[in-house]
C-alpha cells in the first residue's frame, strides 16, 4: 500500500474538507495523489477554483497539488486509503450528535475494497470509532475488519487561524487496529507530518488522548472564569493577577473568556456522555462545562447594570458588540458565544448590534437570527469586545469615545486595552 501510495499507483481520499479534511487533503496532494470528498457540491465546486471554503488557506495551498474535488461516490471508490474528517458537533442539548461521522461511515461501506484503509480524525469519545463507526462500514460493505479492510485513529490538530502550528508542525498521533496497520498509517503520516509522529497503543487510547487535550483547556479556562468572577467581586483586575502569577516558571497562562468553537466548548460533552452510560457522572468536568457556558449571561448581567446605574433607560439602550466568530482572525462562527450574549442581552430588551470585519452578516443570519450592523454608530451606551481581531488592537480610547455616550462602558473580554481607556468606564473579566 505504502510504496503504491508513494507510485501513484493508488489514491489516497479525504471526506470531508473543512477547516480539518481541506488542509490534510492538500498535504498529501504534494507528495501522493489524492481525492478530496465533500457532499456540498457548492464547496466542491469552490475548492476546484482553488477557494477555501471556511477562509483558512491562501489560492496559493493549492498550486502543485494532485488532488480531484468531488462529490461523486463512483471517484471515490477509486481510493484505496481514506481519511475521514467530518464534524462531530453536540445537539441543542448538548448530546453527540454522531450523524456527520455515522453518514461517512455509510459512504465507506459503499466504497471501501479488501485491502483498503480507513482511518478516522473526527473527534469523538474511546470506542467509537470501533463501537459505533465499524459495524456501519462493515454491514454496508459486506467485509470485515481486519481480514478484509484496516482501520485507524489519527485525531486532528489543526488550530484555525494559527499559521505558526500547522499540519506538518504538529506531532501526529496514530493508531491502528493492528501492529502492521499501525506501521503503515505512521508511515504515510510521515510523509506530511514533519514534527513526526507518536504511536498509540490503540485506537481507544488515541481517541481518549484528543478528547482531553480539549477538555484539559475547557477546565483550565473554567477556573479563569471563576476567577474572574471571585476577582470582580474584589474590585481587582484579573489579567494584572495573571500577569504577576505568570512570573513563575510553572504557571500555566490561561485566560478568562467566552468558550465557543467546535473543540473546547463541545469536546468535553463527548467524552461526560460516554462516562455516564458507562454509569459514572462526571462532577469535575461538567462544573467546567457549567461556568464557560454561563459566561455569555455573566456579561451580560454585567452590562445591564452599567446601564441601570447611569441612564438607567433600559429600552432605549443601545449596545454593540464587536465581534462575532468564535475566536480571533478567522471566519467561523460556529458555536459562537456572542450569540449567546446576544440572546441574553435582547432578553433584557436591550438594542444589540453586531460588528466583525471576518464574519459574514447572511450566514450569522441564517445560523443566529441577526445580521452585521451596515454602519458603527456614535451613541452607543456599552461596547463588548469579545475577541482580540488584529484589526481591534489597533483602536484606541479616542475611537471608543467616538462611537459611545459620555458614560459608555468599555467591556474588554480579553483585556486587549487594559490601561488605555481613560475617558469612558471600562470592565474586563
């Protein structure tokens, strides 16, 4: 398989080319050749003309690529290794919702030959791959595992925005369902991997690794936003407290925030659904879970009494928030939680606008039920800066002024202009 991947003489496949399948198939396509699968036809057709969907990658990643864009079955059962790379989101409820991982399962039962490959990068908690994935694959394909086809767990890494850790910068974890499957899945990693690769022992254990980096984040955000709170109770500014514990060597430099995305906010729940059906329920990372998702109302509470103390005219205030996506300089809004501080604050009757030079105004509008203010007004009585977009460190004290009433409030989530408002009141967490 190896050397008839390195020969071209078989094909590689990715399924799925989001901001996770989109960069791998385009690794892979400069040393191998590769079939890039994705069931919207309009992404398919925009990645032909060398555009990124989600905004991450330059026309340029794709230049000197062997890659075929498709979303024709009858293509794709020409790979004979396949990479799935779909999203792996939580319902309304926060349940996994597995439809995107168990329809990609489906898909390789229809295409997957003896002697093929499948492995899995979606997030998901320890058994799924092989518990919930597998008996799709084998029931629809009529083989079976390991006999007739191998699989493998190789969780994604990719942080978006972030051109520092990329794909190739990252050590790989893999695992495979077998020594000789883990070999070769390490190998062909290897080809694009430059930092290397780590073997687990299976694929349970690559898949438990994924789920608690995330979870280790969440937690560690969690106790931020704790102490955020505990801090403003104080009147002490928390990002000073971090600053002056972060002179010691081992404190780990975490900051308070919104929890959004489709890692540190929905990761967790994966991994506290499957503990519960094997009968424990999860205490330490669910209170995680509880202050990061409560942090949208926590600010907004918070803006509603700067307003009840100085003009004290509910009705009539009006807010802006300055960005919408769920992290800085990218364009994904999934799982955003200004949202959800947009929810909170027109629950007060409240005016909201929202403003952000990355996200796009229709899709917030169909995924949310609001749109981009067309114009920054002057008279707002409070400003949320949510996220540290390069174009909102540039802004200064005279911009706020500009675009706020005398007694506006400036709430600065990430302390981006910490010690730079003097002419209008300002809160951090």
């Amino acid at each position: 398989m190896y050397q008839d991947l390195l020969d071209k003489k078989k094909k590689l496949a990715v399924i799925g080319l989001g901001y996770v399948g989109l960069p791998i198939a385009l690794e892979f396509a400069k040393k191998i050749k590769v079939i890039g699968f994705d069931i919207n036809a309009k992404r398919v057709e925009m990645m032909r003309n060398k555009i990124d969907p989600s905004q991450e990658l330059e026309s340029s990643a794709f230049d000197n690529c062997d890659i075929e864009f498709t979303n024709d079955l009858d293509v794709l059962r020409q790979a004979n290794f396949f990479i799935v790379a779909v999203p792996t989101p939580v319902d309304e409820h926060n349940v996994p919702d597995l439809v995107p991982v168990q329809r990609a399962s489906e898909t390789i039962g229809k295409v997957v030959k003896k002697g093929d490959y499948v492995v899995f990068e979606s997030t998901v908690y320890p058994g799924c791959t092989e518990e919930d994935c597998l008996p799709i694959i084998e029931k629809i394909s009529g083989l079976q595992h390991v006999t007739d086809f191998k699989m493998g767990y190789s969780p994604e890494r990719i942080n978006p925005g972030d051109k520092e850790h990329t794909l190739s910068t990252i050590i790989k974890v893999v695992s495979g369902c077998d020594a000789e499957s883990l070999d070769l899945i390490a190998k062909v990693y290897e080809l694009v991997v430059k930092a290397g690769v780590h073997k687990a022992s299976s694929i349970k254990v690559a898949e438990a690794a994924k789920i608690i980096e995330n979870t280790q984040r969440d937690l560690n955000i969690a106790l931020m936003n704790e102490l955020s709170i505990i801090f403003d109770r104080m009147n002490i500014n928390t990002y000073e407290v971090l600053e002056a514990a972060g002179t010691k060597w081992n404190f780990l430099r975490f900051q308070p925030g919104l929890v959004g995305g489709h890692c540190i906010g929905v990761d967790p729940y994966y991994l506290t659904h499957k503990s519960k059906e094997l009968g424990y329920e999860s205490q330490v990372i669910l209170a995680g879970r509880v202050i990061n998702d409560g942090m949208a109302g926590y600010v907004a509470k918070k803006i509603l009494q700067h307003i009840i103390q100085t003009s004290g005219n509910v009705r009539t205030a009006k807010v802006l928030i300055m960005g919408a996506t769920f992290k800085e300089n990218v364009s994904d809004i999934r799982n955003s939680k200004v949202a959800d501080v947009v929810k909170e604050l027109r629950s007060y009757t409240l005016n909201v606008e929202v403003a952000d030079p990355y996200a796009e105004s229709e899709e917030l509008q169909h995924e949310y039920g609001f749109g981009l203010t067309a114009e920054i007004g002057n008279d707002y009585d409070a400003v949320i800066v949510t996220v540290p977009h390069s174009e909102y460190k540039k802004m200064d004290d005279a911009y706020f002024a500009s675009i706020t009433k005398p007694y506006g409030l400036i709430a600065d989530l990430k302390g981006i202009y910490r010690g730079k408002i003097n002419t209008r009141g300002y809160w951090s967490l």
